[in-house]
C-alpha cells in the first residue's frame, strides 16, 4: 500500500521534472529560433550600420541580391546588348569579373565587339554631330558636342530662346531647362575667364539640363533644381531678355541673360554641376545619367560621387541592381530593425530557458541530497530504537 506521503512525494517528483521538461524545451525551441533569426540580424545589422557609407551597403546589398540568383549579371548583360547599351553590358562584366562570376566565352566576345562598334570614330562623329546640333546627350561622343555647344553659348541661347518663345506665347515651358540654360551662359563666361576652370561645372550643369529634356532626372533632384534656379535667375529680367533674345544675335542675348543671373547664389548648383561631372568621369555619360534618374536632391549625387570613386566601371551595374538603394537605405528599414528586435527577443528568451533549467536541474539536486540525509538520519534513527528496544 502507498501511504499518503508516498502520493505526495510522486506528485512532487512528476511536477518537479515537468519544470525542468519544460525549461529544457524552451531552451530547445530559442536556440533553434536563434539559429535561423542569426544570419537575417546580422545581415541586417551590417546594412543599418552602413547605412551612411554607399560603398559598404552597396556591397551587402549585392552579396545579398547575387547570393540568391547565380544568373542575374547574365540576364543583365543580355538586355543590356538587345537595348543597344554596350556601356552597361560591360560594365555588368566588369562586376562579373571583380566577384568571379564565370560568363560564356561568346557572351563575353559580343560585348567586346558591342563596346568596340559604340568607340568606333564612324560612331563618335555621329553622335557628336548629334549633340551639337540637338543639344540632348545620352553618351560620351554626343555630350562633347552638347558641350562644345553650350561652350560657344549656341547651345544654352537655343535652349532660352526655344523655352522663351514658349513662355511668351503661353504655352507649356520648361522653366528649369530656361533657368538651367541661363545659369549656363553665366557659368560658360567664367570657363572663358578662368580659361577653362569652370568647365567641370558647365559640363554638369549641361548633363542636369539633358537629363531634364530626356525625361532622365529624377523628380526630387528636379524639384530641388527648379528650386535653385529660381533663386539664381531674375525672371522678369529673363524675360525681357528672352523677349528680345535671339540665336542669331548671341552678344546682345548672352548679355541680357547674363544680367539676370545671380551668380551670389549659384553655389548649391555649381557644387551639383561638379558632382554630376565627378561622377560622369568615373562611370561616363550614361553613369551620370543613371545617377541623376535615381537622385532625389543634391546629397544623392554627392553619395554617387563616393561609389563611383570606389566602385568605377561597376557602378552602372550596381545602380542598375539596386537602384537609389545603391546610395542608402530605402525603405526597409523597420524590417531590419525588427529581424534585430526578434534576434534580441530570442537570445533573452534563450538565456532565460538556460537560466531557468539550470536553477531548476540545481533545485532538483539540492532536494536530492537533502531527500537522502533525511533518509539516512531516519534510518539511523529507527536503527538506535531498534538497539535501544534489543537491549531493553
């Protein structure tokens, strides 16, 4: 027969190591959640802690794309060589390259023949041409012209005239190419001046207004722009110059225009025009475009600068992967945070259940000893009776 203590002794053994069952299950159960939260907060935390170097998150973001899709540069380099962009095919097997990404031998022979048929004289002097005489630029041969036709102030006078005549005739007029083209013609006398100094910042300032005319300038930076260039130009004074303006008669116009300009306040501009000519060295005409399409300000640009000195040919790639998420974090950002959130939940849950377990295994142990001392002394006890009864 059990006696009552017995059963109760039972009940406590059972509810003892049901505890413990279920520390150990917890402990279990977070380190297995752990294992899997891990990777995906560590991640995350390099991302959010790179967050202001484009670089670096430039690189965990492509770790992360590539991991994932052993075909992706492949896929790229074959739209790009169908769309006609030897640029961005070769600058997609630059990245192939640099992360020993293995390419098809032809593959690898169409785009050297694509990237030499584009520098080809035949194709420059097109281009060129083209630049110069329709002030639109979308690679290196046709922005030489467009340059050289902002230069010798044909360019930027064709742009105020054209969008003036519009403005006098009430018709739809880009406002920011105008003001462009007027900072332009300012910037254009202080190249001469300086004998050439400016020209990085007529060179930029030419590619922000060929961008805006293609429809390639990102809405922020555009918005910003049109900002800056209303402070730096007197409309009324711009106006009556337009009014007057001609293309035929380019002294009087450049300096009708020119009075206009606000040179005082053209810093913010004239720091874009060096950036966007900084970034068109490193990646080309059409990295610089790129740049400006994704851009939504000034600071945008500025990050570009960073990656396309630390990145060079591969920058058209990498803005083509990631985006503007190439220059910061966009977006995302409460999930990376909450993969940390979790990994922190789960490690204290972890450290709990082995805190837990151990109190309760040590627990155990203690009410062992304890249970057999107790043991002992009753059976010493009962064996001291039993002499003294014998002896009796």
């Amino acid at each position: 027969m059990f006696h009552a203590s017995d059963l109760r002794a039972s009940g406590l053994f059972h509810m003892k190591w049901l505890r413990i069952s279920t520390a150990l299950a917890g402990m279990a159960v977070c380190g297995f959640v752990l294992a899997q939260v891990a990777p995906h907060a560590r991640e995350a935390g390099a991302i959010l802690a790179a967050q202001d170097d484009p670089v670096a998150l430039s690189e965990l973001k492509l770790d992360a794309l590539l991991r994932h899709n052993d075909r992706l540069v492949q896929d790229n380099i074959e739209a790009a060589l169908a769309a006609g962009d030897a640029d961005l095919a070769d600058s997609f097997v630059t990245l192939a390259r640099e992360r020993n990404i293995a390419l098809p031998d032809d593959l690898l022979s169409r785009v050297t023949d694509a990237v030499k048929a584009e520098n080809s004289t035949a194709h420059f002097a097109k281009r060129f041409a083209t630049g110069l005489v329709t002030g639109n630029a979308d690679d290196v041969a046709s922005l030489s012209g467009t340059v050289a036709g902002d230069l010798f102030v044909f360019g930027d006078i064709r742009d105020v005239v054209r969008e003036g005549k519009h403005l006098a005739m009430g018709e739809d007029t880009d406002r920011l190419v105008l003001s462009l083209a007027a900072a332009g013609l300012a910037v254009t006398a202080a190249t001469y001046i300086s004998v050439g100094g400016a020209a990085p910042v007529r060179a930029g300032l030419t590619l922000v207004k060929d961008a805006r005319k293609l429809g390639r300038l990102g809405e922020g930076l555009a918005a910003w722009a049109g900002r800056s260039a209303r402070e730096v130009v007197d409309a009324p004074m711009l106006r009556n110059a337009v009014a007057s303006g001609s293309v035929l008669r380019p002294g009087q116009t450049v300096s009708a225009i020119k009075a206009a300009f606000r040179a005082e306040k053209a810093g913010a501009l004239v720091r874009l025009g060096k950036d966007v000519t900084r970034v068109a060295g490193k990646t080309g005409t059409r990295g610089a475009m790129d740049t400006l399409r994704i851009a939504e300000g000034p600071k945008d640009v500025a990050r570009a600068v960073r990656l396309a000195e630390a990145q060079g040919g591969k920058t058209r790639a990498i803005i083509k992967l990631l985006g503007r998420g190439a220059l910061l974090l966009v977006g995302g950002a409460f999930d990376l945070a909450m993969w940390l959130f979790g990994a922190v939940v789960t490690l204290f849950g972890l450290l709990s259940s082995i805190k837990a377990t151990t109190e309760r295994l040590t627990q155990a142990w203690c009410d062992r000893r304890r249970a057999r001392r107790l043991r002992r002394a009753q059976m010493a006890a009962d064996a001291a009776l039993a002499n003294a009864a014998a002896t009796a």
